[in-house]
C-alpha cells in the first residue's frame, strides 16, 4: 500500500511539475531496451524530446531487453535493483510479475487518458494490457526475401513459400527459437490461423510442426538477435528471412536493401514497459512513463519505425516518416492492407509450453 | 642455518654455549633446538602474511562465487517455501490417485498464507514457474488459480479442479511431493537428458527431448579434434623453430606470438571476414572460376567455421610449450642414432618423438581445457552445428532463466576441467607454465 | 640448419617439402590478422578486396572507417573504460600478486602446492562459469553493473599471470642479497625496494602486461558482470560482430593489432633485459 501511496504521489507531482521541472534535483534513468533501430526510435521520440522538457533527467541506454528478465531476477534477489525502467515482451513481463519482480500497473491512475478523455485502459488496444505490463507497440515477425534470388515470376508471396525449397531454393534464416516457427510450420501444413495453439498444445500437433520443419532444415541458417536477420539478407547470405517488421523496415527503407516483407501470417504480439520493484529512482520513472505513453507520443515512435502504436487514438496520429517523408500507415503491421491473415502470439502457451518446446527444439536443431 | 652455524665455527668464533645436558642454547639461554623451531615457525607465519590478501581476495571473488553458483544446481526452496502445509498433508499420500480433500484444505490454507505477503515475497509466483520446468503448463496451474483462491469455498478438492485440469492429475502431485524438499537431483536428472517416471524412477527422456548428453559428447569431439589439429600444426613449426638458430627462431616466433597477443575478438572478426559468403576466401573462389557465384562455400556459421577460428586461436598454446622442450633435446641423439644405421624416420620415430612427449602433453590438456569451456568464438561463429556446452550454459543464464539447470551443467563442466587440471599438473606442474 | 653437402635427392625434397609446409602454417598463423589490415581502408562496405584495390587505385582506398570509429561517442567511451578498467585491475593484480609471490617462493611456505594451485585456478576454469559465479554473488554485493565489480574479476582472472611470471623470475633470485641487506642495517621496507625491486621488475612488468592484456581482451565477464555505462571495447566489437558487421570492426582490429605489437615489444625488451640481468646470453 505504501507503495501505491508514493506512485499516486508522483502521479499528483506530475500535475504540478510541468514547466518547474527545471528545478529539480538531476536524476538518471537507465532504460532498457532492444538496442539497434529500435532504441534509436524511442530516443528520438521519446528520449531526447523528454530530456529537452526535463534538463535535470539524464537517461542512460542500455540494450538488455534480450536478457531482461535474467537482470531483473538477479538484481532483485540482490536487492539492488540498477535498471528503472524495462521494455520487454508481455510473456516475460507475466512471468517477472508472478514473480514479483516488477510493480503492479494502474493503468487509468499512471497513464494519461486519450485527448478525448477516453481513459487509458479503454484506449490502449484489447487484450494488450497487462497487470504489471503498459504496452507501447505492436509488433510482428514477417518473412521478407531478395526478390533478385528468384525468376520475376516466381516470387514468393506466402508463408507456404517459406517452406517450398522446390520452387524457391536457397538457403533461408529463421529465429533461433521454436516461438513463431512452429506456428509457421502449421500454419503452411494448412492448419488455420485460429486454431494453430490448439494443435500445438496436443503432442501429435508438436509432431507435425517439427516434421514439417524437417522438409527446410538443410536450407536453414538461424539467427539470434533482431539485427542478424536483415543482415543476413543484405550480405546474401540467404534469399529469404524471417525477421521482426521494424528491423525489417529499416533496412529496406532507410539503409536501401533491396528486399520484399511477405505480411501473409504475419505473427502479432505487444511490446511494452515494465517498471522494476525496488528501484530508486520510481517517481522520476512514473513522471517519464505519464509522459512517454500519451496519445502524441506512440504516435511519434512510428515516425521513426514502422511499429504501430497500442493506443487506438494515436493510429489517425501516424503520419510521415521523419527522414524520408514516406507515409508510414502502409508499413504498419496492423493497416488492414496488412493485416489479412494475422496469427496473433499466444502468450500463455508460450509460457506454459515454452520449457518443453525449447527442450524439443534445440533437440531438433541438434540432430 | 647449519650452514650459518659452520661458517661461524669455521671463522673461528667461540663455541656455540650449551646446557648443563650439553645441548646448543642461544645466546639468551633459550635451547637452540626451541629457538630455531620458533624462528621456523615465525617465518612460516611471515610467507603465509605475504600470501595471504591475495588467497583472501581469490577466495572471496573468485572460489566462493563459483561455489554458491554451484549450490544453485541443488538448491530447491520453491516448493518447501510456498506449499508446507501441503507438503505436511502430502506425507500420508501414496501417490497413485488425485489426494483427498485435506491435501487441498491445505492447499487452499497456504495459497491464502501467501496472499498476505508482500507482492516481492510471494512463493507462489515462483513456484510455478519451478513446477513448470517438470511439467508443462504447472505454471498457468498455479497462478491461474492463485488469482481464483479467495473465493473458493469448501469442499476445495472440486474447486481446485474445476480452476485447471491438472489438479487432477497425479503427476502434478508426485512432482509437488518428489520436490518438496529443500535439496534435489532434478537438474542434475535433466542435465543428463534423464526423467522421473510415474513411480519414480530415473529413465531416459523421450528421444526428441535429449539435448545435453549429445551436446557435451559434441563438445569432447570438437575439443578433440581442435586439440589435434594444434597438434598437428603445431608440431611442425616448433620443430623448425628449435632447430633454427636463435636470431630467426625468435623473428619466426613473432608470427606465433602476434596472434597470442591479438584480441580474441578480432581474431574472430578476422575469419569471420575471410570465410562469409562474401568474404575475401569466397570472393577469391569466385573470381578465378573454381567455384559459381551461386555455389559460394558454407565456411563459417556452423562447425567448420568454429573448429577453424578455434584451432587458429589455440595453436599458440600448442606450440609455446612444444617449442620450450623441443629446445632443450640435444641434437645429438638423433645423430648418434642414425651413425648407429637408423633411418632418419626410425630415428625420429625411435628417439625424438618420445622426447617431445612432455611437450605434447602439456600443450595438449592446455588446448584441450581451454576448448572444452569456450564460449566467444562458438557463440560469434558458431551457428547451429558449432554450438558448445558453454553456449547452453549461457543460455540458460540469460534466457530460458533456468538457473538450477545452468549451474548443474557448469559444475558437470567444472568437474571434467579440473581433472584435467589435476593431470595437467601431474604432467608439467601448474606453475611451469611458460608465457610467451 | 643447412642441407649438409652429402644429402640425398631424397633428403632434399624432404628439406623443401617441410620449409613449405611450415611456411603455410606460419601463413595461416598470420594471414588473417594481416589481412584485415587493407580492408579496414576500403572505401566500399564490403569484406573483399575491390577492383580499386587490386588495381591500387587510391580511390578504392579511404579513412572512412578510422573516421567513423573516431566520429563515435560509444567507441571512444569503451576506449576510456577500457583504460580504467584494464589499469585499475592491472594495480590490483600486480600489487597483490607480486607480494603473493614473495612468499611463495619463500621455501618455508607452508602449503605451497595446494595455495598455488587456488592461486591459479582463474585461468583454468571455464570463463563461462566464473562469469555465470560472479553474475549472482556481485549482484548480491550490489556490485553488479559497476566499475568496481568489473575491475575485481578482472583483478581475479590477471592474477594467475603475475604469480607465474614473478615466480619466475624470482626462481633465479638470491635470497642471501635479501639476508646481506638486513646484516647491513636495511629495513625490510628499504630492502625491498633497494634490492628486491629492481631485480625481480622485469618479471613483475611483464606480469603486469599479461594482466592488463587479459582485461583489455576480457569479454565473457562483461558480458555478465557489467552494465550499460560499463562498456569495453571488446563488448562494442561483440555487438558490432553480432549486430550488424561493418569494416569499422576492422579498423578498430587493426588499431587492437598495432597495440598488440607495442606490448609484444615491449615484453621481448624485458626478456632480453631479464636475460642480461641474470646473466643468461641467448644461444
């Protein structure tokens, strides 16, 4: 309770402190995050503009999120908690909350209500909310391809595709991890999007993921982190690779790789804050938290990826990318144009099955 | 200090004084024999002084460090910490049905105990995710119903499982049973790719889940073959160093000693630009015809790559102490031998080789001690197929966050080096470790 | 090793076969660190050597690299910490381990072996396990993260080599000098730094080299152990390999390289001094 005393404090402080912030004494933050493009994104939306309002907030980048939950575990169970604020995926933020590890959320107290007054936990999307987690984007993993790897008429056009090493030879490059590849697998074994976590969760449903796996794995090259895979494409290493639509993005419109996403099955899922327990610095975080997820603010992050914002009221908002002008509403994951035939992540059974399936899949990855 | 005492008696000073049983005293009247043990002893305590901040310091940063990590691997508090009163239920159980309702009276009596708490201290949160690591979806079993809790009424036996399928399930049970003791063997059982079954046996696990016993024979074989392959590289050169004459030997050591010094990091950036797809090997391929530009070579990424990098890095360990005792063996054995009518190879075979062996010894278990526990190079350049054990070790440290499995694996790591070591010091002694 | 005047068509093609095979192993030694030397100036962001640089058209060469290294705050931030760190846990390592080594090789060291080998333990155990050790216990210190957590591992994994190299030279040490002084009125303070000092400098230098260049180089605690602010070369260039890989790497090996052929130059100076000291000649 005490707690939750100080956080409505800070939320009360917030109020007043617009324009006095000046005043204050100077205080760090360090903010965890993915790292590469997208932590540039959220310097410059939000980052560098706060810093600008707050002259006496200093935010150190650190780019842990991969690791995250491992940090948070060890700086807890140490009792001194370094991190003030974390952006990570919503499975690992349900586990670092049964855990106790990171504060319990109050949406419509801590977060700013949409400009029209709806309140925070109306506007942000459906289902993206969670107890301890405030989402910031939506996200999804596309397959993307050199469109110079093949014949003008035969270019790939679905997930299907991924796995036709007949028509489409080459190597390709997949995550490292059975998250979305399994449901790939399935989901181009001709099982519906809808009902991919229900096959996966029977063993024979397992089976025939894997075994439809087993048709490309000579042609597999695995990746570990986010930046690997569009680098793996512009180096040509591989013709086709499954990668996260931001990354994606930004090779492709920024750096000028020569390269298609694929949006058919595009797998969907959240990413968002969570704030450490226990950390020293929670009022200054709050203060930047009010700020860093209003309505204006996820809007500004697509001017520099093409990740949609997790407010309803912040999609009208996306408009131009801030270096190269083009109109970032066709690159969102969720413009319907795009979202044809989404398999939308299922967090729970990750974290239910996630043990299992990771044993299964490094065994597979081994043999 | 017989020797002291000598050169005293023979600068003719006076005799030494004695006692009324005639043995030696010193000058204050102390026996000898007593001031000489304790002049020992005080010089005993001040070698230990001088050593001892440092075997402080080590014990602390660096022995007790690894010794806690290891007691992770059978430290087991969840299960003690969040359900004892189940546990005390559980006793009377015998394990092949669904328990009866006190078992989940108690259930219900300590899921609410632990309501209470303060969020940070909640057992229940990680208890299922302990729970989870035996059997999937015990996770979502646990924090599902630890939401539903307070509003379930007596009897518990149907509100528990009406609240998820696997309260109902023995296995659950047996596994809440089998591990609700403060120590446990199960990282260790899943360390070695093996499982309880029902009546609690340790067996096999499914063949489509064994993962570590494969990975650590992997990592043996590559560690083996990297460490010939030092070996057979490495002999040759040292061979010819020894044999030259000191001036060049010591300039041709530089082509030995320059990558010693070099980061590890670049090293492997080094091969990683020669061997990619559109490295310089590749591209050179490509250019004067041998390979299509379609057919570039799979060089790095996998194995290859990793035994490649991995034998350019630890071929200085090879040949440092190869050199030092190639140095040392007279030319004039094999001489002798071969004015005696053996042919150069028997005498080689015969007489040199057998001398190289303490050499080959020592830079073998250092190669091979080295390679067993690396991380970087297989980690950079490893892909799927060069992956190593320390790999997995740092996988589950820093994302599957199974930490009890990680350390079982590290000490299982940590056992098969320090035999070595043990070897290795038997063979050479640790501290003849020559450096550059 | 001349071919003697009497050698056989036999013994001759067994004298070239080996120098070339020799020479293709030294090749494969040095190659890679030497070729990456070039390409760290190539204009073009590619990893082979262009037209341009066959050719040796000055155009295919360029700065660009050096620029970009030098032009970027996180680089030139893991340079400084790199410094600190290295040095910081070089003091540490030499002081503790020189003074170590003074009584160990003492022979009325009690338990020598035994002490010996904990002492030495840190180059033996897998980097990943005293990495994954270090992770828990300086978190629970509240030393996770901070300059001081990475200087002490570092201190730790340095150690090994200034016992071993000051043992080394203190094998061929006269302890009567020692013995001589105190017969002359020096206090223990004054004798060590009047006698012992200078004699056993070059293997305590050298030590101290090997320190340094194992915290310079040092990656996997790093990894664990330190934060954001902690950030060494060897950790920008993990991510850069691992990230996205561009010649800037090389440019920042090839200045690693250049350092690498100061200390190597500085260590074989010692040696000779060490060998002059004692009165051993080369052969």
């Amino acid at each position: 309770m005490k707690l939750k005393t100080v956080l409505m404090g800070a939320a009360g402080a917030m109020a007043l402190s617009v324009g006095t912030t000046s005043a204050q004494d100077p205080v760090s933050l360090t903010i965890v995050s993915w790292g590469g493009a997208y932590t540039t994104s959220q310097v410059r939306a939000y980052h560098d503009p706060y810093m600008a309002e707050n002259p006496h907030v200093t935010i150190i980048n650190d780019d842990g999120s991969a690791n995250a939950l491992a940090g948070l575990r060890a700086q807890s169970q140490a009792g001194n908690v370094t991190w003030d604020l974390v952006d990570m995926l919503p499975s690992d933020a349900q586990l670092a909350c049964d855990e106790g590890l990171i504060l319990e959320i109050d949406h419509d107290e801590m977060l700013a209500a949409a400009p029209d007054g709806t309140s925070a936990s109306e506007d942000f999307l459906p289902g993206s909310l969670g107890e301890c987690f405030i989402p910031q984007i939506v996200y999804s993993t596309v397959l993307t391809y050199r469109p110079g790897a093949f014949s003008d008429d035969a270019q790939p056009s679905s997930i299907a595709d991924l796995f036709d090493v007949e028509n489409f030879p080459g190597r390709r490059a997949l995550q490292d991890r059975p998250g979305t590849n399994l449901e790939w697998a399935l989901y181009a074994d001709g099982v519906d999007p809808d009902d991919i976590y229900e096959v996966l969760s029977t063993p024979e449903g397992v089976d025939r993921a894997f075994a439809k796996l087993d048709t490309i794995k000579e042609h597999i090259v695995f990746w570990t982190e986010g930046a690997q895979a569009p680098q793996l494409l512009a180096d040509g290493e591989v013709v086709m690779a499954t990668g996260y639509n931001g990354r994606m993005f930004d090779a492709i419109e920024v750096e000028g790789m020569d390269a298609d996403i694929i949006w058919d099955g595009q797998v969907v899922e959240w990413d968002g804050w969570v704030v450490p327990a226990g950390g020293s610095n929670i009022e200054a975080v709050m203060d930047y938290l009010y700020w860093a997820t209003d309505t204006q603010r996820l809007a500004d992050q697509a001017k520099y990826i093409s990740y949609g914002p997790a407010r309803a009221s912040s999609a009208p908002l996306v408009g131009e990318h801030a270096d190269l002008g083009i109109d970032m509403n066709q690159h969102m994951p969720t413009n319907p144009d795009n979202y044809f035939s989404p398999i939308i992540l299922d967090n729970d059974f990750w974290t239910d099955y996630g043990d299992e399936l990771r044993e299964r899949f490094a065994n597979w990855m081994l043999q | 200090m017989a020797q002291a005492d000598a050169r005293a008696l023979a600068n003719g000073a006076e005799p030494a004084p004695t006692d009324r049983a005639g043995r030696l005293q010193t000058a204050d009247g102390v026996p000898l024999k007593t001031a000489l043990r304790r002049a020992e002893r005080r010089r005993k305590i001040a070698a230990f002084l001088l050593v001892a901040p440092l075997l402080f310091f080590i014990l602390t940063f660096f022995v007790f460090p690894i010794a806690q990590m290891m007691w992770r691997s059978v430290d087991n508090p969840q299960v003690v910490r969040a359900l004892p009163q189940t546990l005390e239920a559980l006793q009377d159980w015998d394990g092949s049905d669904v328990p009866g309702e006190p078992v989940f009276a108690a259930l219900h009596a300590d899921m609410m105990a632990d309501l209470e708490r303060p969020r940070v201290a909640q057992a229940i949160g990680p208890l299922g995710i302990r729970l989870n690591y035996e059997l999937s979806a015990a996770r979502s079993a646990i924090s599902r119903t630890a939401r539903q809790v307070p509003n379930f009424e007596a009897p518990y036996r149907d509100a528990f499982m009406d609240s998820h399928r696997l309260w109902g399930d023995p296995a659950l049970w047996r596994i809440i049973k089998r591990e609700g003791r403060p120590l446990t063997s199960a990282y260790y059982v899943a360390a070695l790719d093996r499982e309880f079954d029902d009546q609690g046996n340790i067996v096999r696990r499914d063949e489509n889940r064994r993962i570590y016993v494969q990975l650590f024979i992997r990592t043996i074989l590559m560690s083996v073959a990297i460490t010939f392959l030092t070996f057979m590289l490495g002999f040759p050169i040292s061979y010819y160093l020894s044999i030259l004459p000191m001036r060049y030997a010591n300039l041709l050591m530089i082509c030995v000693l320059l990558p010693f010094w070099t980061s590890l990091l670049v090293r492997t950036s080094a091969w990683i630009v020669l061997l990619q797809q559109q490295g310089v090997i590749n591209t050179m391929l490509v250019q004067i015809g041998l390979i299509s530009d379609d057919g570039r070579l799979s060089m790095i990424y996998n194995m290859t790559g990793t035994i490649i990098a991995m034998t350019h890095i630890l071929l200085p360990f090879m040949v440092l102490p190869l050199y030092s005792v190639m140095r040392n063996i007279p030319p004039s054995y094999v001489r002798a031998a071969k004015s005696l009518g053996a042919t150069p190879w028997t005498a080689f075979r015969r007489i040199y080789f057998p001398q190289t062996l303490p050499g080959i010894g020592a830079g073998g278990v250092l190669v091979f001690i080295i390679s067993i526990g690396y991380y970087i190079t297989p980690a950079l350049v490893g892909g799927q197929s060069g992956r190593m054990i320390s790999n997995e070790i740092a996988r589950h440290m820093q994302q599957s966050l199974n930490w009890g499995l990680a350390a079982a694996l590290g000490t299982m790591l940590l056992i098969g080096v320090l035999v070595l070591y043990w070897v290795y010091n038997r063979l050479v002694g640790a501290d003849s470790l020559k450096l550059g | 090793m001349a071919l003697p005047a009497y050698a056989t068509t036999k013994d001759k093609i067994w004298y070239y076969t080996f120098r070339v095979i020799c020479f293709a192993i030294f090749f494969f030694l040095l190659a890679p660190i030497v070729v990456m030397i070039p390409l760290s100036f190539n204009a073009q962001p590619f990893f082979s050597f262009t037209r341009e640089m066959v050719t040796l058209n000055p155009e295919g060469y360029s700065l660009r690299w050096y620029r970009d290294f030098l032009g970027s705050d996180s680089w030139m931030r893991s340079i400084r910490n790199s410094f600190i760190i290295g040095i910081a846990a070089t003091v540490l390592a030499t002081t503790l381990g020189t003074i170590a080594a003074l009584g160990l090789s003492r022979s009325e060291m009690p338990f020598k072996g035994a002490i010996m080998a904990i002492l030495i333990s840190p180059m033996i155990v897998p980097l990943i396990i005293s990495a994954a050790g270090m992770f828990f216990f300086f978190s629970q210190l509240g030393i996770s993260g901070t300059y001081l957590g990475v200087v002490l591992a570092h201190a730790a994994l340095g150690i090994p080599f200034v016992i071993i190299t000051v043992t080394a030279t203190l094998v061929g040490f006269d302890q009567s000098l020692i013995r001589a002084a105190a017969s002359l009125g020096a206090s223990p303070t004054r004798t060590f730094f009047k006698i012992t000092m200078p004699l056993i400098l070059p293997g305590v230098i050298s030590g101290a080299l090997f320190a340094f260049i194992t915290s310079f180089d040092e990656i996997v605690i790093v990894l664990f152990v330190a934060g954001p602010e902690q950030r060494t070369i060897p950790r920008e260039m993990w991510s850069g390999i691992r990230e996205d890989i561009s010649p800037t790497i090389l440019a920042v090996a090839t200045l690693m390289v250049l350092l690498s052929v100061m200390l190597l130059t500085t260590l074989e100076l010692l040696r000779r001094r060490n060998e002059r000291m004692r009165g051993i000649t080369p052969t």
